[in-house]
C-alpha cells in the first residue's frame, strides 16, 4: 500500500479542518461514484483495518445509492462470529493472547449459506452477535428483491473465503484506510500510528474501554492485519485515503487526557509516554470545528 505524505501544522484553524472535510467529502463520493456506476451490482464489500472509517464510507454508499432508487441492506460480517469465548470466560483469560481477528472466528460456512439463500431462495436469515456476552442472542431476517443492494461491512471482507463470495455474486469491495502519513516539524505520523492513536481515543469516548486494554490486544490487531488484511489489498476495485491532515490536532487534547492516567508501573507506559512525546508540540483544536459530516464523529 503506497504511503503519502500530508502536510500537518502545530496549530491549525477552523477554516483549514472545514477545508480539509471537504476535500476527503470529495474524495470519498468520487471512490463511490467509480465503484457504482455503470455497474449492476447486488453485493458490495466495505473494508479497512480498524479505524479507517468504514461507517463513514458505508453512509456515502447507502446515500449515493439510494438517490438512485436502490434499498441498501447493511450485514455486518461482524454477526458472523463464532460462539469462541464467553464474556465470563473473557475475564479470565489474558486478553492480549486472545485472537479476536483471525480467520478462524468467522463462521464462513454460515456466511456463504445465507448469501446463497438470499440469491437463490429471495430470503435467509442471520444471527445478530451481542458482544457483551460473545454469543448470538437473535436473528434477522433478510428479503432480496430484484434491485436490492447488500453492502458486507467489514475487516473480514478481505479474508479469502468472503473475497471469494463476494467474486461468485459479481460483487465488488471498496476499502478505506488511512494511506498517507503526516508530517509535522520533523515527526512523521505513520498510518498505522495515526489508527492507533484514533482507536485510544474511540474505545475511550465509545467503547467503554481504557487505553490500557487498547494497547493490549493492539499487537493481535496489527498481526492480522498484516496476515490476514493487507496482502489482500490488491483484489480491491476502489481505495480511499482516510487521513486527515488536521487530525493530529483534533487527537492530541483527548490523548494527553486519556494517557496521561496511565500509571509509570503499567507495562504500556512506555508506549504511553513515546505517544505523548510525538504530541508534546502539537496544539489542541476543539472537536466541535470539524463539519456535521465528518470522518472524525466516528473518534470523537
């Protein structure tokens, strides 16, 4: 994946964030545009690695889709779980050698099954996956007519097994992911480092997590990702860059907040204190600039 570089600013303004939004709005709704049109599609796959800002993406395509008379059916491959580990099993067990993204946790079998009923039988049925206990606690029911589109939402839309789904429906995927790095004053932000520093923030405002549980499951994250994720980029037919060059100053009010409670006696400190220390420089902006629209509502 080709890594670009943005420029970034120790201090920005509210004219360069809004500037900066409708940039990637541009963006964005050309990848949708080149992806959709003069194509019938009925599947499309949505991917990128955590972080990326797929729900963005995703209400780009109901949007653009829908102004074209198309129902959009969101499946969130994330339903497809396997019933691996109880929330009561989850407490005991130590959660950074716990592989939630592996393949393996999909219930591929059960994924191809309902595609299939629904391109040939015009209806299937899916389990809903409750995070909070790990097991499937409902199922929704699906009906395909002739002109309806189902978007697969999804890191697991790049596992081989989907890719091949998505393939035999003449589908389509489109992934979104922070491609180019920032630089600011000699630092250089990578994308994965600028992901990761979005996910401290998300799980912290959303997630009910803390950054220590962030930092540790994030090594089992960017393993599958360069296992499972990134090698599969190529079979992509649409891909958008997500990085914001005014993000660095969005983030760094909430991370001096949420990492400066980590204890000197955390085995994560370190990797606490190295973050804080890319930020010392960069100046806070209030997250109430960005646009109604934008990427950044899905962090902060």
């Amino acid at each position: 994946m080709e890594n670009r570089i943005k420029q970034g600013f120790l201090k920005t303004n509210e004219k360069f964030v809004k500037n900066c939004d409708e940039l990637f709005e541009e963006e964005l709704s050309f990848g949708v545009k080149k992806l959709v049109d003069g194509r019938n599609l009925r599947v499309i796959g949505l991917t990128g690695p955590t972080c990326s800002g797929k729900t963005t993406a995703a209400k780009k395509l109901i949007s653009y889709l829908g102004d074209s008379q198309k129902i959009v059916h969101i499946i969130s491959l994330d339903d497809f779980y396997k019933e691996v580990f109880s929330r009561q099993e989850l407490d005991s067990l130590d959660i950074s050698k716990v592989d939630f993204d592996s393949p393996d946790t999909l219930d591929t079998e059960l994924f191809e099954k309902f595609v299939t009923e629904l391109f040939t039988k015009g209806s299937a049925t899916k389990p809903i996956f409750d995070f909070k206990t790990g097991e499937r606690k409902e199922r929704e029911s699906f009906v395909a007519d002739d002109d309806d589109v189902f978007l697969l939402e999804g890191i697991q839309v790049l596992y081989p097994k989907v890719i091949s789904v998505i393939e035999k429906m003449g589908g389509a995927i489109m992934c979104v992911c922070p491609q180019s790095s920032i630089a600011v004053e000699g630092k250089t932000f990578e994308p994965n480092l600028i992901r990761l520093c979005r996910r401290l923030v998300r799980d912290t405002n959303f997630r009910g997590s803390d950054p220590e549980f962030t930092f540790s499951v994030w090594d089992g994250v960017r393993k599958n990702e360069e296992e499972n994720i990134f090698p599969h980029l190529h079979v992509c037919d649409v891909m958008v860059d997500t990085t914001h060059a005014y993000e660095l100053n969005i983030l760094a009010p909430y991370l001096r907040k949420y990492l400066s409670g980590i204890s000197a006696g955390d085995k994560h400190y370190g990797k606490a204190m190295e973050i804080l220390d890319m930020f010392s420089h960069i100046e806070g902006i209030d997250s109430k600039v960005i646009s109604k629209g934008s990427l950044y509502h899905e962090f902060v």
